[in-house]
C-alpha cells in the first residue's frame, strides 16, 4: 500500500502499455498501406497482374485490419475495467500528498523546521532538529518532547478526518467510501554505529529503533488520546509503530551529521483507496492480455504470408 505512488507509475505504465500497442497496430497498417502503394506503382504498367497485387494487398489490409478492430475493442474492454480503480489509486495518492503538505505547513507554523515529505512512500520526515535522539538513546528530552507535544496537536484533526471511524462506532467503518487511512506507522531508526561486534550491533540497533518508536508513539498518544481511537475500514487502529534499525538510512557518509540524520522518526501514511478489483477482474485482463498478444502474431503472420502470396 505504500505504493499509492508506485500504483500511479503502475496505472501509468498500464495506460502506455494500451496506448503503445494501438500505436503499434495503427502503424503496421500504416506500413502495409504503403506497402500497397509501392507494389502498384511498381506494377502500374503491370494491367491485370497489377490489378491482382492491389486486390491481393487490400485483401490482407482487410484482414489485419478486422483484427486490429477486435484488438481495440479488447484493450477498451481493458482499460473500462481498470479506470476505476486506478482513479480510486489516483485520488487516495492526491489527498494522501495534500495531508502531508498540510501536516508539514502547520507543523512549521508550529516552528518546526526542516520538515521532509517523501511523496512517493508517503513519509513525513522529522529531523533530528525536532525529535532528536543520542547515540544509543530511545528517551526524550525536554525539547523532543515539546516538539511531539505539537506534532501530536497537528496529527489529531489531519487523522481524524481520513479515519473511517471511531473506536466507539465501529459500525459506521465498513460503511466509509472514498479513500481513507488505513495505517500511519511511526518508524524508528538508528545510526550504523554501535559495539564493534556486528552481530550485536545488529541486534541492539533493532532493539533501540523499536524502543525510540514505542517512545514517540506513547508520547503522542499522551498527548492525543484520541488517535487510539481513530480506525480504518476494518474498524483496526489506524496508529502503529515498525522499527528499521540502520536499514534505512536518509544520509551516507562516516561523521557525526550522517548518523545524527538517520537517528531519527519518520511518520508513514498508508492510504486505503476503495476499489472493487478483484482476481476475477486479474485474471480476465490476463486472459485478454494473452489473446491479444496472439492477435498481433498472428497480424504479423499474416502479413509475411500475405507479401509472398500477393507477389
């Protein structure tokens, strides 16, 4: 799901995938046309034998042509099918971009800076300006905490309104439409830097990525309660947290700036688009994919057939 952007370069790639091929058929008739002209002008003085070419070629244009047609109606057939969900994709991943863009304005008004958005996964990145975390440290110190106490203030209204429902009316969940949050994830990350032994560096730096999201979470929801009670469509509580270790780092280099940039929390937003694409409506495209696939060889086929028997 995090992916709404990946979704659009998906619905993207799905809608030149179409186009491309309607461009394909469109200039193989173009090329047999040509190839038309160019057999009666070389055989305009030919009379009959000219005569028996063109009609030869037209018949082959005919029969690209009939399945061309048939193609076309496939692809649209293709294309009806899929256009709802991808708009469902496309209007979850606008309101998830204008959440973040409004989260980040206000939280700056707030006088935190250096807000990051990652459109593309959704993130809203803090930097270790505003929740800022020592060499080994999960806690927060006076500064952080202030600093949470405002995100959650901002967090609560932006939540609240893309929540299927509350906790206390667990009915009305399955009755929400249009997009909404599905899951937004604190997530925990730590520096590359720890005890010399790999194994359990590894091992505490998972630990403690853990720990610093547990610690902002529960920060939050001291300050907004009511985010544990906001819900997605499933009636599930949409505030969670995950833990990256140093998997994830946002800065490379070996000195202190690097590894103070990638102690840090991220706030993922999960977007639940409602759509009703089923694997009856996969496996009717694959099937489609597949015929038409076969329409265009058997197009090409014709065509090579067609050259040498019309000579």
């Amino acid at each position: 799901m995090d992916e709404f952007h990946a979704s659009e370069e998906s619905s993207d790639d799905s809608e030149n995938y179409f186009v491309s091929m309607t461009d394909m058929m469109v200039g193989m008739l173009f090329l047999f046309i040509i190839m038309l002209m160019m057999f009666a002008l070389n055989y305009r003085r030919g009379g009959d034998d000219s005569i028996r070419i063109k009609d030869c070629l037209l018949q082959v244009v005919k029969e690209n042509a009939a399945i061309s047609e048939d193609i076309n109606a496939k692809i649209a057939s293709v294309q009806e099918r899929v256009r709802a969900p991808i708009e469902a994709l496309e209007l979850a991943a606008d309101q998830r971009l204008r959440l973040l863009t409004d989260i980040k304005t206000q939280l700056e008004a707030q006088g935190i800076q250096q807000v990051e958005i990652e459109e593309k996964n959704g993130v809203l990145r803090l930097s270790e300006r505003a929740i800022r975390f020592d060499p080994s440290k999960a806690d927060l110190d006076a500064a952080a905490r202030e600093n949470v106490s405002r995100v959650a203030k901002v967090l609560l209204p932006v939540v609240r309104q893309y929540a299927a429902c509350r906790a206390d009316a667990l009915d009305l969940c399955r009755r929400h439409t249009g997009a909404g949050l599905e899951t937004v994830f604190i997530e925990g990350h730590t520096d590359s830097t720890g005890v010399a032994n790999l194994a359990e560096r590894d091992r505490k730096n998972w630990q403690l990525s853990s720990d610093r999201a547990t610690t902002t979470y529960r920060a939050l929801l001291t300050e907004a309660p009511e985010l544990k009670d906001l819900r997605n469509r499933r009636g599930e509580q949409i505030v969670s947290v995950s833990a990256y270790s140093s998997t994830r780092p946002i800065a490379s280099g070996d000195e202190k700036a690097s590894w103070a940039r990638n102690r840090r929390i991220d706030i993922r937003f999960v977007m639940d688009a409602e759509t009703k694409f089923g694997l009856d409506d996969i496996s009717l495209i694959r099937s489609l994919n597949a015929e038409i696939r076969q329409q265009m060889q058997r197009i090409a086929q014709i065509s090579q057939e067609g050259v040498a028997r019309c000579k």
